[in-house]
C-alpha cells in the first residue's frame, strides 16, 4: 500500500519499530496468541518484538499487493490497538487470508470491522477476485467479525494450518455498495 488508509477512526499504515511495545501488548497477549491461525507463541519481550517487526518490514516491499502487514493506529490518540495482514494460506499458491488481531482493551469496539472493510476494499483494487478470513470454531469474535464484514461461510477444514477452522470469504460483489446489492 503506497499511502495509509484512513477511516473514521483508523489509520492503517506499515508497521515501524518504534511500535514494538504497542505491538508487544497485542502479540504478547496470551489472549490474542490463543486465537491466532498459524499457532503462534505469544511474543516474550519488546527485543523480539522489534525483531518481528522488522522481519515484516523487510518482506512487505517483496510481497505483490495485496499481500503485507500493517498496524491499525486510533486516529484520536495515535494509539496503535491492533494488526492487519493480508497473506497466502496454506499450501501458499493463491487463496488469500484477511486476518485482524486487537488489544483485548479494543475488543468490541468495531475497530477490527472498520479497518478489515478499508482493507477489503483497497486489496479489490488489486486485481484480488476473493478474500478468506480463517478462524477457530470457538473463536467467536472472530466469526462475528467475518460475519459483520459480509464474509460467506464456506465450510469448516482442516487443511490450513494444521488446525480444525472455519472458513469464510468474500469477493467484490458482496460489498454493500456492489452494483445489484
């Protein structure tokens, strides 16, 4: 993404360094770690969290748009509250998985909706056909978001990840301001 999106809310940009300890209270949180497809360990310190940092920094110039991680900053205090991602699922060839992660103090509030809609929306402008959005059947945040962002319910499957998930997707035509809706 060349420049920030920006919402009511939110701006939606890349992730620096100079994040890490926002970042730490989200990947560090063993509340938000529990939820995340791939498992992931939560992060242990704000030294490791600089280093994930930059490991997205480094690979976002070499990923071809839509694909990339970005940080969602509260427009009203610049408080970074949560993540966004856009990445290949498994067995990495072309399905691609939306995916939020929030501060728990965020949860609730239609921010991971609100970013998730303007990221939809730019990554439609990127010869993208469909978006999926992965979560744990008991994940049931996760799936009120997919379900408020007008994601489809495809199915339940095991071959993401290695782990039991529901599936949801969208494609252009099920945004709200699509031409027939």
């Amino acid at each position: 993404m060349e420049s920030p999106l920006i919402t009511d809310r939110l701006l939606i940009r890349d992730w620096t360094v100079d994040d890490a300890e926002a970042a730490l209270a989200i990947y560090g949180s063993e509340e938000v770690t529990h939820w995340l497809t791939p498992a992931m360990d939560r992060v242990g310190d704000v030294a490791a969290m600089r280093a994930v940092l930059n490991a997205w920094r480094e690979a976002q110039p070499n990923l071809p748009p839509p694909r990339g991680r970005w940080a969602m900053e509260r427009r009203e205090d610049g408080q970074v509250i949560g993540g966004l991602g856009i990445r290949l699922l498994p067995p990495y060839e072309e399905d691609l998985e939306l995916s939020w992660q929030l501060h728990p103090e965020a949860w609730g509030q239609g921010y991971a909706t609100e970013g998730s809609q303007a990221l939809i929306r730019w990554a439609f402008t990127q010869d993208t056909d469909e978006l999926f959005a992965v979560a744990r059947p008991n994940n049931i945040r996760a799936i009120a978001t997919a379900k408020r962002l007008g994601m489809q319910w495809v199915g339940e499957t095991t071959k993401y990840y290695d782990l039991r998930l529901q599936v949801y997707r969208i494609r252009p035509g099920d945004l709200d301001d699509a031409p027939g809706a």
